[in-house]
C-alpha cells in the first residue's frame, strides 16, 4: 500500500479481541505518506461481530467513531 497517495482523512477502528491494533501499522504508513488526518482506535472488549450486535454498540464504538 502506498500511504503517500492517501490524501482523504482516515477514520480507523478494529476490535480488540478481532485483530485488535494490527491496523495501527498501516495507519502509520499513510501518516509517513504526508497524511496526518488518521485516526485508529482500538475498541476494548469488542469481538469481530459486537460492533453491530452488542447492545452497547452505539455508546462503546459508532458514537466515538461519528464524534457524538
């Protein structure tokens, strides 16, 4: 992946017991491209589906991912 040609702003959550921060090096990739505009964010207690099933979805992960 070319981080230098990722110029849009990047918004960046994985699930801790999903593959948890092993995104975070791919983020860094687009932030040495140039981009500071990356955000990732690791949910804590969250597996691969409890992003949209769990009960506390909306409070635990969209409303930090939208800024409410």
């Amino acid at each position: 992946m070319a981080g230098k040609n990722i110029k849009v702003p990047v918004k960046w959550e994985n699930f801790e017991l999903g593959i948890g921060s092993r995104g975070e090096e791919a983020a860094n990739l687009i932030r040495q491209g140039g981009n500071q505009n990356v955000r990732f964010r690791v949910v804590p207690g969250y597996a691969h589906a409890d992003g949209v099933y769990s009960l506390k979805a909306e409070q635990d992960v969209w409303n930090p991912f939208f800024g409410r």
